[in-house]
C-alpha cells in the first residue's frame, strides 16, 4: 500500500518505520524539513506542507492507499487545536476527494470523555467534555463521521494517554520527584504504549470500519495510588506525598475520572497488545532506562 503519515512526529515516525517494514510505500508529511533527514534514514519519503494551509497540499500527489493523520497541538489551546485539528481535517477531506483512498485514520482523544464518576466508558458513552480543547476533538470526530457517510473512509482512534520511550507525564513526574497523589489516589489513568499505538493503527487500517470510533488503550486502567505504589516498589523510591483531591496541583490531569473500556478494539479488530497493561510497558521502559 501506499501510505501517507500526516504528523511524522513520536508516533509518526515509529508508525513509518513499521509500516516500511512491513514493505508499504510510507511518505510522512511535516510542516518543516527539519526531520527530513530522520525519515529518509527510517525508509519514509518526506513531504512538505502545513495542513492549515490548503494550498500547500495542492502541490503534493495524493495517490495514496491510507492516510493516518496523527497530528499533534504541541500543547496549545482551543483555537490552535480548532486549526489543527477541525480546520487540518477539513483540508485533508477537501484535499483528498476524489483520490484512490481506501482508509483515512484519525488519532482522537480519550479527553473526550467528560466523566467524573469512575465509571468504565465505551464508544457508545457521552462525549461532553467540559475542557475547550477537547470539545474541538468531538467537533473533529464529528467532521469525520459525516464525511464517513458521503464515501470518506475515516476510522476514529480515540487513544489514551501515551507513553513510551522518553515519554509518560506521570512517570517523568514520579522520577524528578514533582508527582503528587492526588486526595485519595483513587482516580482513573488509562495509558497505552507508543508501540501499541502503532499497532492499533496498522490494525484499523487493515480491518476498521469507515464511521467507526474505537478507544485506544490497553487493558487495565490503574488507579493514581496503586500507579504510584508500583513503580515506587520497582524503583525502590518512596511514594509521592498526598496533596488535596481540589489541589492546583496536577489539576488539569486530574480534570476527569473514567475506565476507558477498549473491547470493542479487542473484539472487532482483533488486536493483541504488546503491552496489555502499564506493569509490562513500564518495566519495559524502566529496562531501557537501565540500559541506557
């Protein structure tokens, strides 16, 4: 197949590199050249152009097979998400109709989901996020799900929090001694790692269905304390002290409480995680570390 990576950036370029692998035609497109270098040496073909900027994709082909669109804000807020994201995605569709495309994948959110209570979420839950930013997420997938149903064939991922090699906000925190346990610690993280991810994407581009929202994550959300309990006992470091559950700190990630169910991922597409829960993927990282 030939495949386009939109976003060749932490997830991107690992995604290229084992879609080359796997013998696929791959070309990843950034806004600057800056990893060009990094991409050639990885087997994938580098393109230049800003998807915010529709006439900067006119000049590229777009005979491509599938178009995974992993895109990331850069941290910014709602109105740099709302270009990014809702503005980037109506460039992709307009740009790419009319072409051979036979899978468009788009890497949401589970920030979408506003839920406070604990409780385990699925694809059929309500996506009403209080943050503004993830409001532009629902807009997005919203976009696409209607596209969907005029021969646009998107495949909605919305994927958990990510970590993996030099990544997971928690973990780095818990190392430079700044992570806090938040009142009870009894609060929700749903995780996934990096290579998981890839995986998830090769597996909605080969079986997912056009219309088709499914959660990312692996198999066991964990709690903030027995998160912290863990890796404290691995580390041989003590735990993070306790602040106030409505404590500044931290209180942006703390913004919801949910189980982000992925048995729909698991039961139509089939797929079997690497790393099925943070236990595994986080003694795989804490291996790297060691080695390196």
């Amino acid at each position: 197949m030939r495949a386009l990576i939109v976003g060749c950036g932490y997830v991107g370029l690992a995604l290229g590199k084992e879609l080359v692998r796997l013998g696929h035609d791959v070309f990843g497109l950034r806004r600057s050249a800056l990893a060009a270098d990094e991409m050639r040496a990885a087997g994938i073909q580098p393109l230049l152009a800003d998807i915010t900027q529709p006439e900067s994709l006119a000049k590229l082909p777009r005979d491509f097979d599938w178009v995974v669109n992993c895109t990331a804000s850069g941290g910014g807020g709602a109105e740099d998400y709302r270009k990014i994201y809702l503005e980037g995605s109506r460039n992709l569709n307009a740009w790419l109709a009319g072409s051979p495309l036979k899978k468009f994948i788009y890497t949401s959110s589970t920030s979408v989901y506003g839920q406070n209570d604990g409780s385990i979420v699925t694809e059929n839950s309500p996506a009403e996020p209080e943050a503004a930013t993830s409001k532009v997420l629902v807009e997005t997938e919203n976009f696409l799900i209607a596209a969907s149903k005029n021969n646009f064939p998107a495949v909605i991922l919305r994927v958990a929090g990510i970590y993996g090699p030099a990544r997971g906000h928690s973990f780095k925190q818990f190392l430079r001694g700044e992570a806090r346990i938040e009142g009870d610690g009894a609060r929700w993280l749903n995780m996934i790692h990096r290579d998981d991810v890839i995986g998830v994407i090769i597996a909605a581009l080969e079986n997912g269905k056009a219309g088709e929202i499914y959660n990312a994550m692996d198999n066991e959300p964990v709690s903030q304390s027995d998160f912290f309990a863990w890796l404290a006992a691995e580390l041989q470091k003590p735990k993070p002290p306790r602040v106030a559950a409505d404590a500044e700190v931290g209180r942006k990630r703390g913004a919801t409480n949910k189980r982000v169910s992925n048995s729909k991922l698991v039961t139509e597409l089939k797929y079997q995680f690497k790393f099925p829960n943070f236990r595994s993927g986080y003694a795989a990282e804490i291996e790297r570390m060691a080695v390196n």
